[in-house]
C-alpha cells in the first residue's frame, strides 16, 4: 500500500508539471463537445414509414401524398390496423408508423383540432429519430397549409391544429444533440483514458526510466495499480467537466441517478484503462502504441452504435460490438441520461464491463515484465 | 573469502548473436570489481543478467545467494543498479526523485528524510535539490544516479559506465562515493573506459567479443602481460577483438 501511494505521488506530480498534457485533458473534450455535435448532424432519407390510415377522407391523403412526396420517406405499407403495422417494425422493415385517427378530416374540419400519432422503431433509433422529426416538420407544413386554405381574412379566431403526439419518450423534443452529446462523451472519456494509459508505460520504456523501477523489488501489481488510479482519476475529471458541458450548452441532465452513471464510469475506466495498459505493455515505443491504441479506437468508435445502430449491424459486427466496451458504454449513458434507467437495467452492462476489466488488467500485469 | 556473485559459464543470446559467452567468474564480498571491455563486448549485458533485468541463455549464477533465474525479486532487495543509461525520472526534481526510490524500496518517511538529506549534503547538491533533475548536468545527474541506487543499502551496486562522459573532476569525487560505500561494507561492480579507475579496483577482468580473456589485480596483469600500464593491458587484449561499438 506504501509503494502506491509513493508511485501515486510521482504519477501525480508527473501529469501536474506536464503543462500540455493538463491543458489538452480539460481543453480539448470541452471543444469537442463543442463541435462534434453540431458536426455530427446529418440528414437520412430513405425512412421506411408505415402508415396506418383510418380515415379515408381527402385530408388524409394528402397529407400521405405530401409524406411521400418529401423525398424523405418511403412508404413501406399502408395498413388498416395498427398491428400490422407494427409487424413491420418488429421485422425491421419500416423505421416508423404513422397513425391517422378516425374521423381526420372530420375533427379538423368541425373541432379545429386533431391528434396523429407517430410510433418510432427504437432499433434503429437514429434514423427513426430523425424521421420522427422530419415527419413532424412535414406535418407542420400540412397545418399551415391548413390554415392557408381555410382562414378567411375575417376569422381569425380558431386555427386548425394537428397535434403530433410522437410517442417518442425518451428523447421528446427530437433534439438530434439530445442524442448525440451522451454519446460523444463516452467516446471522448474512452480515448482520453485509452490514450493516457496506453503511452504512459511505453514511455518510461522509450526513456529508459522503467529500468530503473524494473530493478528494484515493486511488485507487479502495485505498479500497475500505481498507474491505474490516476488515469481513472483524470476519467472521472474529464466526464465531469463532459456533463457540465452538456448541461451547460445543451441542457442536458441526466434523467437517471448520477450515481449510477459514476458507479457505471468507475467500472468501465477500469476496462479501458486495462486495455491502455496492457497495449503498453506489449509495444515499445510510444509511436507503437499509438498506432495500437488508434486501430483499436477506430474499430471500437465505429461499431459502438454512436452513429449506427448495433441492432442493424450484420450478426457478425453484433458479436464485435459486444466485445467492445465502448458499446455498453454508449448504451448505458443513453440509458441513464436519456430515459432515466435504473440499476436494473445496467446491470447486464456493469457485468460486461466488469469482466473486461478484470480480463484486461490482469492480462497486463501478467505480460508486464521486469525481466526480459 | 566470501562470493557475493558466482557465475558459471554465464550465456545470453540474441537470436544467433551471442552477447555474452559462457563467462565464468566470482565477486567477493567487499571488493570493487573492475568489469572492462571493449564497446560491444557484453558488459551491459552480462550486467543486466545479474541485476535480474534479463534472464541468460544458459548457465548459472547467482547474486548475494540468490539464482538469477528464479529469485531475481530477491536479488534486487540486496543490490543497487546504476544502468548505462541515465533513467531517473527528469521531470522531478532531485528530492522527488530520492523520495520516489526510498519509498519503492519500501524506506519508513523518516528513513527517506534523512537519508535524502544526507545525500544531497554528501553529494554536494544541496543547492540545487529543488531542480527537475532534467535541467541538471550531466556529472550532477550520475551523482544523483549512484546516490538512488545505494539509497536503499544494498550489499552489492552495479554501476555501468558511472562516470562516462563526465569531466575529471567529477569523476574523482564519483570514486571518492564508491570509496566511501565500500567503506561502509558495498561490493561495487563497476563497468569503466578510463583505465586510471581500473587501476582503482581491487580486481579486473576484461572482456572480449563476449568472453572474459583476462580476470586478476591490475598489477599482477600489468605483470603478466609485460607491461607498465593498464591501457596497454588493455590494448593487448582489445585489439583481438572483431566486433566494433553498436
Ligand atoms: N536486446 C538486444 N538484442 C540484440 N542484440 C543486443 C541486445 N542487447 C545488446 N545486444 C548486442 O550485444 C552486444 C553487447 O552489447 P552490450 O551492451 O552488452 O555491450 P557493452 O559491453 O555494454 O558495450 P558498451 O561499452 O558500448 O556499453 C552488442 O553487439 C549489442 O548490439
Ligand atoms: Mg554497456
């Protein structure tokens, strides 16, 4: 115990006189949160929509001819019952399903007032998100259009309102960001954590220093754990100033316990700093193990479902992601943050996590060797 | 007398190359061991077997009585290790640095105060004790060097190269410290160029293309050889040899 708090010290005092490296920890997440989500905004077409249509009246055909007409939307079905409609969600066909009620043209032509009801497919959430807004958008259009055609000059009273009840919960103002930042964070947290960690070991080995600690009687373990605890520190630091960003330019708040969102974090630190440590290991000049730590990045970002859905992957990348620990990541941060998810929900996550932990640290103390 | 290090037919092998062949020799308690050669001859690396950094070929020995195969974490609670290449941390200072082995070596706090003190007194570095070592000369840095690796007390310090590269003066006050831990009972192995601090050793040997070709007191090789001086000991011995500096 002695030994960490030595090897603690010296880590510490290390990271703190390295005036770059502190700047680049606290700036840099800060801008990209910054950016990327502003960058990451991009259009989908091609949304497979089901329409449920219980109205056969003019208005709702327009407005299906006004859907379809965006460019946005393919129509997949057009369905008497909502069930069916819903088969083909289940089978991944279509990305939404748009519901009319009964009596459309009726209610809005009598009451001025009309609800529709757009279900989402929550397995590819991205794209359906974005339909969703898209369709609302449309739909607004279609009010307006409405108004338009119905207003006399002289009664300017009641308007016609079509209220879209997306039934979107998790995410109700469709803010693309909303979506977005959770997820960009976890990845900024990872490569800070993966890239810290990774070049940390191999540089006392580029500069010769690691023989000297290699010489004396430290144990394994301690010296491994000495570097840990203070990559998992800066994590916890980088998530931090993540969240206030989130909060503060996007005001996001996680719906879900913080705690548990810090409990999820520890773990996971755990296992990316392992993966570092252990790719330390195994190379022997920072350029090696920048290159490692890059492949593995790339592959981890791309298949974590950040910015696309793991569910319409091909079975074999779904095993991929599900020995990528940046997916459970993402995962659980728009779990807790978003839909306000509870232990119980993340507990397959922690288990996962856990594992690759343990997996990736003892993996690294064994291959770390003071004899050569 | 006794051996604190015993080898026999030491080996290690890079691929085909070999490094160090079948060396076979005894360290006894307290002396200081002169371990010369030319460029590539194998010292580092014969060096780094014993210290536990390296796992030989083939062949035995062992350090302070432990083997070098199996108890190298033992080895290194009884030895000190200067390597030829500066490797303390730069970016902290003298202190830092002291403090930071003190405690690897498991050193109580007031141990590792005192010690530190004594140290920087001793080495007269006090003034600057509060420098990032990175800043500090060359000779200052192999002062701070010898003084971690006898921080702890060892029985035994191997020093590679401790004074190369290093002006006179220093490397006088370097062999007044080892002095003054043999005084205080430390084998000293040390590895040199300079033939005036071979003649400072106690014993010699002199290795060539990996294999020791000469092992005594530098006066019965002057002897042996026919010669006056331990350069031309050297001379003799070193221009055998076919490898040249890496
Ligand atoms: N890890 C290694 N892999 C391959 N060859 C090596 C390795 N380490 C050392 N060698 C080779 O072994 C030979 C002996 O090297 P060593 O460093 O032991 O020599 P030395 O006597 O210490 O030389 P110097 O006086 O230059 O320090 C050299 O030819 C060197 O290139
Ligand atoms: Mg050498």
């Amino acid at each position: 115990m002695r030994t960490i708090r030595f090897l603690l010290e010296k880590e510490f005092r290390q990271i703190f006189r390295n005036k770059t490296l502190v700047a680049m920890i606290m700036v840099v997440p800060v801008v990209q949160l910054l950016i990327l989500p502003l960058a990451a905004n991009y259009e989908v077409k091609n949304i497979n929509i089901s329409i449920v249509n219980h109205d056969n009246s003019d208005y709702a055909r327009h407005l299906i001819t006004r859907i379809t007409a965006s460019g946005y939307f393919r129509l997949t079905s057009l369905n008497t019952t909502f069930d069916e409609a819903l088969a083909h969600i289940e089978s991944d066909e279509a990305d939404l399903i748009l519901k009319i009620p009964r009596n459309f043209e009726k209610n809005l032509v009598r009451e001025n007032k009309q609800k529709l009801f757009v279900a989402v497919n929550a397995i590819n959430g991205v794209k359906a998100n974005l339909g969703g807004a898209y369709l609302a958008t449309i739909i607004r259009d279609f009010n307006q259009d409405l108004m338009l055609e119905w207003f006399q000059p002289s009664r300017t009273s009641q308007q016609p309102v079509i209220a879209v009840t997306p039934t979107n919960w998790y995410n109700p103002y469709l803010n693309y960001r909303l979506f977005m930042v959770p997820g960009i964070l976890a990845i900024l947290v990872t490569m800070i954590g993966g890239y810290l960690s990774a070049l940390n070991i191999v540089k006392e080995k580029e500069v010769g220093t690691i023989e000297q600690i290699n010489v004396t009687p430290i144990r394994k373990h301690h010296f491994i754990v000495g570097k840990l605890i203070p990559f998992w520190v800066l994590g916890m630091v980088v998530f931090t100033l993540g969240l206030l960003v989130g909060w503060l330019a996007y005001g996001i708040t996680p719906e879900g316990n913080l705690g548990l969102l810090y409990g999820f974090l520890a773990l996971y630190l755990l296992a990316v700093l392992g993966l570092g440590l252990l790719i330390s290991t195994y190379t022997d000049t920072q350029q090696q193990a920048m290159f490692i730590a890059f492949f593995f990045m790339m592959i981890f970002i791309l298949m974590s479902g950040l910015f696309t859905s793991i569910d319409s992957m091909p079975s074999w990348a779904k095993v991929i992601s599900r020995l990528n620990p940046v997916s459970y990541f993402i995962d659980v941060m728009r779990m807790v943050v978003l839909k306000g998810s509870g232990l119980a929900d993340i507990i397959p996550h922690m288990g996962a996590v856990f594992v690759f932990a343990i997996v990736f640290n003892t993996w690294a103390i064994v291959n770390y060797r003071k004899t050569s | 007398m006794e051996a604190v290090i015993k080898t026999d037919k030491l080996t290690k092998r890079f691929g085909d190359f070999i490094a160090t062949n079948n060396i076979t020799f005894e360290v006894y308690a307290g002396e200081i061991f002169g371990f010369l050669g030319a460029n590539g001859a194998g010292k580092t690396t014969a060096m780094r077997m014993l210290t536990g950094l390296s796992t030989p070929s083939s062949g035995s020995a062992t350090v302070a009585g432990f083997d070098v195969y199996r108890e190298t974490e033992r080895i290194k609670k009884n030895i000190g290790y200067m390597s030829q290449k500066f490797s303390l941390y730069e970016d902290l200072t003298v202190m830092e640095n002291i403090r930071f082995f003190g405690g690897i070596y498991g050193l109580s706090d007031k141990a590792i105060k005192e010690k530190s003190d004594m140290l920087v007194e001793q080495l007269g570095l006090a003034s600057e004790k509060k420098k990032l070592v990175g800043a500090l000369p060359l000779g200052w840095k192999q002062k701070l060097s010898f003084s971690v690796a006898v921080l702890h007390d060892p029985k035994i310090v191997f020093l590679d190269e401790p004074t190369g590269g290093v002006d006179p003066l220093t490397r006088r006050q370097f062999w007044d410290l080892i002095y003054a831990a043999t005084s205080r009972g430390v084998t000293v192995f040390v590895t040199t160029h300079y033939m005036d601090e071979a003649e400072y050793c106690n014993r010699i040997s002199i290795m060539v293309d990996g294999s020791i070709k000469a092992l005594d007191t530098p006066y019965n090789l002057k002897r042996e050889f026919g010669v006056g001086s331990m350069d031309e000991v050297f001379y003799k011995l070193a221009r055998e040899a076919r490898r040249s500096a890496d």
